[in-house]
C-alpha cells in the first residue's frame, strides 16, 4: 500500500503540477488549495504564501542530495566534490517537471516580501552544499564564496533545463567550467578581503584602546580631584 501523502507533499505536487502548464506568477493559492483537494483553511496551517511552497520544493531537494551521501559519499578535492553535489542536487530536481522549473523559475515571487523569503531558503541550501561538498570553512571568506556557489547554481540550472542529453553532457561541461572560472575569480578576491579584514582589525583594535583611554584618563583625573 502506498504511503499515504502529508498535506506538504500533496500542496508540493498540486503546485508542481499547476506549474507546469502555466506561469507560476498566474497561479493563486486557492488554484493549489484545489488541486491539492485540500481546504484553505487546511493549507494555511503548513503554508502562508507561494513563496512557502517553494521553500518546501527547496527543502524536498535539499533532503534527497543530503540522503545520497548516507551510501555514496563524495571524494576528491574541493572542486570534484562540489561538482558531484551540484550533480546530485540536479538529480534530486530532475524528479519534478522541468517545465514546471522553468515556468517558476521565470516567475518566482510577486513582492519583496517572498524575495526575502526565498533569499533565505537559497542561503540555507548554499549552506548545505557547501555542508556535502566539505567545504563549508569559516575561516575563509564566507559571503564571496556563497555568492560565486549561487551564480553557478544559477548558471547550471539554466543550461540543465535546456539540457536533453541523458549523460548531460552540456550541464557537465558548464558547471565544470563555471566552478574552475569561480575559483579563480574567489583567488583573486581573498588577498584584497583578507588585507581589509585585517584593517578592519585594527580599525577596531584603535577604537577600543582610544575608548579604554579615555576611561583610564577619566579615573585618573577623578582620582587626581579626590
């Protein structure tokens, strides 16, 4: 007997579905509530906006790369494991429509509010690739490194939806080519941000002495007046 689907999953599916015969900006939350044969009421106890459903779509592929690792888990250096998480993340997206990708893709939020939202669900699934691939070093610099992870999802997303060769040969070559041209572009930023970190030390390092200064001065001149 097939399991039997937890409100997410059926709200998951009917968006999915929707999505992928027309635009996800035209789709209404009672156009899920519908095809999910959920009531409203029901799907605002697990979700309050489209960009809800999307963080359960990110998070559904966020959970099955991370399961892959449980028996296979990446090896190599930096770079070929980022490329097979990367590989595996699309894997884990290539159980939903591709259309139904494209179509949200396009079109994903309305306002600045579910933007926000999903800045933040990207954040969270950069931070568990990076998390799979081992690389999630914090002594390095971290928004760079997240930022360049982001554009080359981007980028592979983009040519993956295109791609209809079964071995994805062209999605391959893109991404290899998109992580080698970031890794030298991270090189070149990491003395520069180091340089300014470490001003930014100093920065700090003065201003706190000059504040601790002017402590010590203060007690002095109150003891002097005492």
């Amino acid at each position: 007997m097939a399991a039997r689907k937890t409100p997410q999953q059926k709200i998951l599916t009917a968006a999915m579905k929707l999505a992928a015969d027309k635009s996800w900006d035209r789709i209404s939350m009672r156009d899920i509530a519908e095809k999910a044969k959920l009531d409203l009421a029901d799907v605002s106890k697990v979700v309050s906006c489209k960009a809800d459903i999307l963080t359960l779509l990110a998070r559904s592929v966020d959970e099955a790369m991370l399961k892959s690792l449980d028996d296979d888990p990446v090896e190599g250096d930096p770079h070929d494991r980022l490329f097979e998480v990367i590989m595996r993340r699309l894997e884990a997206m290539g159980e939903y429509d591709k259309q139904a990708l494209a179509n949200i893709i396009d079109n994903p939020v309305n306002n600045p509010a579910d933007a926000i939202r999903l800045a933040f669900t990207a954040h969270d699934s950069i931070n568990w690739m990076l998390t799979a691939a081992q690389i999630d070093d914090s002594t390095k610099p971290d928004m760079p490194k997240r930022a360049g992870l982001a554009l080359v999802m981007a980028r592979t997303v983009r040519v993956w939806l295109q791609d209809d060769d079964e071995g994805l040969s062209t999605t391959m070559a893109s991404l290899d080519k998109s992580l080698r041209d970031g890794a030298k572009w991270l090189r070149r930023i990491e003395g520069p941000l180091a340089l300014a970190g470490a001003f930014r030390g100093l920065a700090r390092g003065i201003c706190k002495s000059a504040i601790n200064g002017r402590g010590i001065s203060k007690t002095r001149q109150q003891k002097a007046t005492t």
